[in-house]
C-alpha cells in the first residue's frame, strides 16, 4: 500500500473496509510504504524528515499503527518496504 492512495478527496480511506476486502479475496499479506521517493517518513519521527501534509490527514493518529490493527483483525500479516 502506498500511503497516498490511503486518502480519498483530503479524507482516510475506510481501512477496516480496505483490509476486509482484502482478506476476503485472499490476499494474506499488506506491503506498506513508510517513506515517500523523496525519503520522507509516513509517520512521526525524529530520525527522518516528515511527510507533514500527509500526516495531517491523521490528526495525532499513527497511519502504519492504523493499519498494523486493521491488517491483524482480519489476518493479514504487514511488512514495511
């Protein structure tokens, strides 16, 4: 998953939809993005620049935790490229 195509007009996506459907056609594993071409980071940091317009489609939500609890409720295992 490529974090940009999380958010849908400005707005996250429906991720316990996403990973329903996701299970429900199969698929067992989520390969997330945590860092842009550019090599800014899709989460909080103090390591790496920060993706700060894609973060603030979160609030103070963490997208890779989001996603880590959604995966797992429907049995999906997720890696980090």
């Amino acid at each position: 998953m490529y974090p940009y195509g999380w958010c849908d007009n400005g707005k996250p996506l429906n991720y316990s939809r996403v990973m329903r459907e996701l299970a429900d056609h199969e698929f067992n594993l989520v390969l997330m993005y945590v860092t842009s071409s550019s090599g800014r980071a899709f989460y909080r940091s103090n390591m790496v620049p920060v993706d700060e317009a894609f973060l603030s489609y979160f609030n103070d939500e963490d997208p890779p935790e989001i996603i880590i609890r959604k995966a797992h409720r429907n049995g999906l295992e997720v890696l980090f490229e």
